[in-house]
C-alpha cells in the first residue's frame, strides 16, 4: 500500500462525521434479511469462504508489507529484537498475504496460521515459500475448534488478527477471543485492524444485505461487521484481555477506476495479557 493510494491518513478517538446524504441512507435500511436466510449464511459460511477462494485464487488482496510499519511488535519480532525464537499466530491467514512478507524478512520467525477455508490452507501450503521446519498452517473454525489442538497453551508471543473478526456473527466473537486467549503466553498481545463504522464499504450496501445493526451480506454470501472501539474493547475484556491500544484509522482512498476519492474508517487496536 502507497502513499499515492492513500494520500490522507490519521488516527482519531471519535467516528468519523456522515454526511447528510449518508444519514439519511443509514436511516431508511431498516429491513433485515430473513431469519431462515440468516441462518442458512450461518451454516454455509465455510463453503462461501471456500469458494471465494476458489474464484479468487491468490489473486484477491494484495501483500500487506504494511504491517510492520503499522505494527510496532512486528516490526520488533522480525528484526530480532526478541530473545530467542518469537512465535506469531496469524488468525485468518488467507492465502498468505501478511505471512510470507514476514517470515521473508525474518530469518528466526516461526509462524502458525490458519483459516476457516480449507482451499485458502492449502494455497499457503503450495506456496513456494512454504516450510513446515518454519511455518504451521491449519485449518480451523475459531468459533468451535479447540486452538491448543494446534497450538501448545500460553505459547504464542504475537497474534495478528487482520480483518477476520468481522467475518464471525457477532455472537461468537467472544468464543473466538477466548479460544486465542488460551494459546497466548503472558505479556503477549493480540494486534488488531478490521472495518470501522461508518467504512465506505458499509455505506455502499443496498438495501436487502443488513443483517442486524453494523453486520451485512456481500453478494457471494461472506459476511462482514464495522466495529466501534467501544464494543471491540467489549469483546476483548469480556474474553480476558486488556486494552492497550484502541482507535479508529482515518483514511482517504483514491479509487483510480472510477477517479474518486472514498473515506476508509478501520479500527487498529493492541491487547494483552
């Protein structure tokens, strides 16, 4: 990610102001979806994840080099300045985007990663960088499968959770906090960046895709919810956790295909134990 892609960008304590054109959408998307199609998203959220990736490839998203440079700790475990071997579990690895410019710029990293989607697994394990000596990727559903089947207890200096929250109904985020609790070692944290309220990507939901309150549908079926900092900090202590850090990121985008400009709203936060 460039600065010419995103030419203003700032931390803040508060939302970010709608206009009134916004507020008036907001405020006529009353009507949720269905609670029979509710539950169907619920039951068939791995195999719409699943075949995300199976359209998409490793194609999607992009690298995200940025992460040491929003990330602090990151950028502390990859250049060494931790004893020993650091261990970093990356929650939602996808295909691998995050991982792999980490683990190429440190030569003592060890990495677990894993993801709900089967196929985005096994992307990570094709990958030509790939080292079972140095890297463990699973599959796993957080919301019910045991983490330290995986992962020994208290093991993990470093969890990276890089817009994956926001995939999981809201009533099961406290289980997948919980379950990534148990595998991190005391004074460890979680880094955390997902959607904000008020992201441009919510405002552009039409009518007929709201599933409850800041939780919508995308058109191939995945699920996503914008966060305020209030219910993540919620989240986080209701599951054992204590705030470090927690704000909301600022940005604007400059989409070049339509020549626009469009506000981007994230929520970047550190936990610990």
């Amino acid at each position: 990610m460039s600065h010419t892609d995103y030419p203003f960008q700032a931390t803040s304590s508060g939302l970010r102001e709608l206009t009134e054109v916004e507020k008036r959408k907001l405020a006529d998307d009353k009507q949720v979806v269905s609670e029979f199609k509710q539950n169907k998203l619920e039951k068939e959220a791995q195999r719409n994840w699943d075949l995300f990736y199976k359209r998409n490839s490793v194609n999607f998203f992009k690298d995200r080099h940025w992460t040491t440079r929003e990330f602090e700790e990151l950028a502390g475990i990859t250049e060494g300045s931790t004893s020993g071997t650091p261990v970093l579990l990356e929650v939602g690895c996808g295909v691998g985007n995050a991982l792999y410019p980490l683990i190429a710029e440190s030569k003592h990293l060890y990495v677990h990663a894993c993801d709900f989607s089967p196929r985005a697994v096994q992307f990570v394990k094709d990958n030509a960088a790939y080292d079972p000596q140095r890297i463990n990727a699973f599959q796993c559903d957080l919301t019910k499968d045991d983490l330290v089947a995986h992962i020994p207890e208290c093991n993990v200096d470093v969890v990276t959770m890089l817009f994956v929250l926001s995939a999981v109904h809201p009533d099961k985020m406290i289980e997948a906090l919980q379950n990534v609790y148990k595998v991190v070692r005391p004074g460890g944290c979680v880094l955390f960046r997902d959607y904000g309220l008020y992201d441009h990507a919510m405002l552009r939901f039409a009518k007929g895709h709201k599933l409850m309150d800041n939780f919508y549908v995308r058109q191939d079926g995945t699920r996503a919810y914008y966060f305020t900092k209030e219910f993540l900090n919620q989240l986080f202590v209701s599951a054992g956790f204590k705030e470090s850090t927690n704000d909301y990121v600022l940005r604007q985008t400059v989409n070049k295909k339509e020549g626009i400009s469009v506000p981007r709203v994230f929520v970047q936060a550190k936990f610990t134990i």
